[in-house]
C-alpha cells in the first residue's frame, strides 16, 4: 500500500491543479449511502486488522453543506512499483469521472481506525495538506471493528482555525502553543453527518431488515461484553505510558533551564563583584562577553506530540464510555425483567 506520506503529497498536488476558491464554512456534511458502502467495501477487500486503507472525496460545496457524492481508494502498491505514478493515477480517475458527468473534485479524503487509533501526526500533516488547499475538505473516520458491533461508526473532522495557523507558521515550541491556547480538544472539529439515500434505495433497506433472521436482531441484547473493552484499555494504557514519558522529558527540560538560569546568574554576579573590585584598584572593567553563546538554552522537548496523545487518550475515553454505558443499559434492562418475571 502506498505510504501515507506519498498519498498526501500525491494529493496536494492534485488539488493544487483541481482547487478554487469557497468563502463558505462547513457545518453539514452530506454523503450518498452509495460512498459509504464503498468505504465499508474498500476496508473488508483490502484492510486486514490493523492495516488502514485511505481513499479519496469527491463532491462539490452548496452553501455552508459539503456534499459527498463519490470516492475512489488509494491503490495498493510495494516499494517495489518504482513506475507507479499516484498523482497520475488520481488525474486519470478523476478525468474518467468528468468524462461521465460525475462529480470529479476533490472534498477531502477518508481513512480507517483500529479501535479509535486515528489521532496522530501523519493525520494531521494530511489533513493540513488537504484543508490548507480546499479550505472545505474533511476527513472521514470509518471505524469498522465498532461498526462490526452493531453501530455505525463514521465521523468527519476537520483542523481548527487555531491549529491551522500554527501549522502554517510550523512553530510547534511550548510557548507558541501557549500563545495560542490550543489544548488536545481545541485540535480537530467534528463536523456532524446526514446520510442520505435515494427513496429506491430506502425501499430496498426496508425489505432487506423484514427479511432479516431473529437471532440477527436480538444479538444486540446479548449480556456478554466482547474484547472490543479490552482491547481498548490496552490501547489507552498503552498511549498513557507514552504521556508520562513525555512528561518525564519536559520536567527533565524544565530543570535544566531552570538550573542553567541559576549557573547563568551567579556568573554575572561574579561578573559584577570582580569589575566593582577591578574599579576600586582603578583598573579597566572586564571586557563584554555575550551570555547567550556561554549559556546556550536546552532544546525544549517537542509538544504537539504531547497534544496528539492527550487527543488519542480522550477519543479512547470516550470510546470506552460508549461501550461501557451500553452494557449498563443492557444490565440495567436486564434486571428489570428479572425483577418483573
């Protein structure tokens, strides 16, 4: 499969020939039923655990709504297809696509998660790539392991005007964070989704559930909680233990500053106790030296890694209260039936 990395690159460079300029904010977005059943196709053809399958959004912009119309996947390659040409492909499909009267620009692209593990750094250099040349584009999140659990789990998040400026600027050092207050909830917005369906297609998902098997629709009363909790806590251990490294280097950066700005100001009170003794002997004061090459500052520790594994720690926390409040409400049901027999 193509990295990450590639795709993006690839990306910008498609949509830096496909892009105009929209003054409109997103607020909604709108897909086809027929994308998501695509996306949900690509993942189980070609996504296998924890592999992530990435494709591209097609659609167009009407007022302040982003309507997704179609897509079409990245393809699969190895290091060793040096003549495959991603950027190519993509400007091939997408005249195809016009070729037929079908929507052919570019709206953002999609990605699978396992178990939620969506938050990190090559996401959000993408979702700068896309966003910084379509200020409309979105990423979607397909969950499909929650999704095998019998809901639905597809969100749409897009930067922050504040976490778009500082990727601009590329000033990513503690204070520049600080400056602009960015926490790991002010990082990403959720953009909220309708999914919309021809009236054929509503009439077919009817006949299809009256032809569904019983046992299919009472698998979601059953008491047992799958691994889907454990895994989960795993994952969030996990990304807990990388926050208290982090940790443990920032307070190791802070004593060091703190300590060389002690070393810093016993030189210059010496400094100032030698020239006040070098005057009363009448005898020239020491000549000037520059403090900032004698006490050269630590390199602070990197924080927008920081703020990533707060973000991926708070979306395994939320993920783990969906999980749990459904088992209580299946707990609490439960009892009340006992009670009630």
């Amino acid at each position: 499969m193509a990295s990450r990395k590639e795709s993006t690159s690839a990306a910008s460079a498609v949509m830096a020939s496909t892009s105009g300029t929209l003054d409109s904010p997103v607020k909604q977005i709108q897909i086809e039923g027929l994308v998501l059943l695509k996306i949900i196709k690509h993942y189980q053809e070609e996504g296998q655990g924890s592999e992530v399958v990435q494709g591209v959004l097609l659609g167009l912009v009407v007022e302040d709504r982003l309507e997704i119309t179609n897509c079409f996947p990245f393809p699969q390659h190895t290091e060793d297809d040096a003549d495959f040409d991603e950027v190519q492909y993509q400007m091939e499909m997408m005249r195809s696509l016009r070729h037929v009267n079908i929507d052919h620009l570019h709206v953002g692209w999609y990605q699978s998660t396992y178990y939620g593990s969506f938050v990190s750094r090559a996401l959000l250099d993408s979702q700068f790539s896309y966003q910084h040349a379509i200020e409309e584009s979105v990423v979607l999140i397909y969950d499909p392991i929650k999704t095998a659990q019998g809901s639905l789990s597809l969100k749409a998040y897009r930067l922050t005007p504040k976490l778009m400026e500082i990727c601009k600027e590329k000033d990513f050092t503690p204070e520049a964070l600080k400056k602009a207050s960015i926490g790991f909830e002010h990082m990403f917005e959720e953009v909220p989704i309708l999914i919309k369906n021809s009236h054929l297609i509503n009439a077919l998902m009817w006949d299809l559930e009256d032809k569904s098997t019983v046992a299919d629709k009472h698998e979601l009363l059953n008491l047992s909680s799958s691994n889907h909790l454990e895994k989960s806590l795993q994952l969030l251990m996990d990304r807990v233990d990388d926050m208290s490294q982090d940790i443990v280097k920032y307070n190791t950066y802070s004593r060091n500053l703190s300590k060389q700005q002690q070393q810093k100001h016993q030189y210059l009170q010496r400094r100032q106790q030698e020239n006040a003794q070098r005057q009363s002997r009448a005898e020239p004061p020491l000549p000037e030296e520059d403090i900032s090459k004698m006490f050269k500052p630590p390199q602070p520790p990197p924080r927008m890694e920081t703020l990533l594994i707060a973000g991926q720690i708070n979306n395994y926390c939320q993920n783990v209260k969906e999980f749990t409040s459904q088992n209580l409400g299946k707990l609490f049901m439960a009892e009340a039936l006992q009670g009630h027999n």
